[in-house]
C-alpha cells in the first residue's frame, strides 16, 4: 500500500535534524498529510464509486474514528488540502504535527484492522508495513 509506505517514510523524514523548517520541511508535510487523509479515509470513511476501504476487507468493520485522529484529519483538510482562512500562518509551535502520536493512535485501528481482516484477502507486504506504523 503505497499511502502507508508514503506515511511512514515522510514520518521517519520529519524526524530527521534539518527537516523541521523551510521548504524541505513543507514537501514532507505535505506528502505525509496526504497519506495520512488517505489511509484514514481507509479505515473511517465510506466508499465512494471505486475507492477501496475497510469495509471490503472486513465488512462488519464499524470502528470510530478517535478523537485525536479526527483532528488530525481536520488539521490536514484545513492546512494541507483546502484554501481555508483557518490555515496557520508562520511556524508557530502549535502548528507542529506530533507525528509520533498521531501514528501510536493509528496503530491501534490498525491492529484491530489486522485482527478482524481474512489475511488471504491482504497483500502479503501490508501486516508488515502496518507493523512498523
């Protein structure tokens, strides 16, 4: 799953010194933001034509999305993917994406993803890259 792939590569790049400011810093925002929009939409959304998500994969899958993640979807809609006058201007430090948590809070709906998913269904590279999330 390229999205997943995109998170936790951005993430491990946002971690890196030299990365926390500047356009460098933007471009893995960004790219890590979109991943991020994309995997939840995944887990917490419905399908919509030809998207693939959760529920074709376990289709008694009904897990509510948890707050902190909300926000961060919030965050990425109003920051990253919408023109918005809600968008933070400057590098205040609350504009910082704590990236950390936002993926321990993800791995939790991920192992329950995995716990209820039939694995002949899966790609075999998917439990592993959901497993260094």
């Amino acid at each position: 799953m390229y999205e997943l792939w995109m998170l936790l590569e951005t993430r491990n790049q946002l971690k890196r010194p030299g990365a926390e400011v500047g356009f460098y810093n933007n471009l893995l925002v960004n790219s890590w933001g979109l991943a991020l929009r994309n995997i939840l939409d995944f887990f917490f959304c419905s399908a919509q034509d030809d998207d693939v998500v959760a529920r074709h994969y376990v289709p008694t899958w009904q897990v509510p999305m948890p707050p902190s993640l909300r926000e961060a979807k919030s965050r990425t809609n109003k920051e990253l993917a919408h023109l918005t006058t809600k968008r933070i201007a400057g590098t205040p430090d609350h504009k910082a994406w704590d990236v950390d948590a936002i993926s321990d809070e993800l791995r939790l709906t991920v192992r329950e993803f995995l716990r209820q998913a039939d694995p002949g269904r899966l790609h075999p590279d998917v439990a592993s890259l959901f497993a260094r999330i």
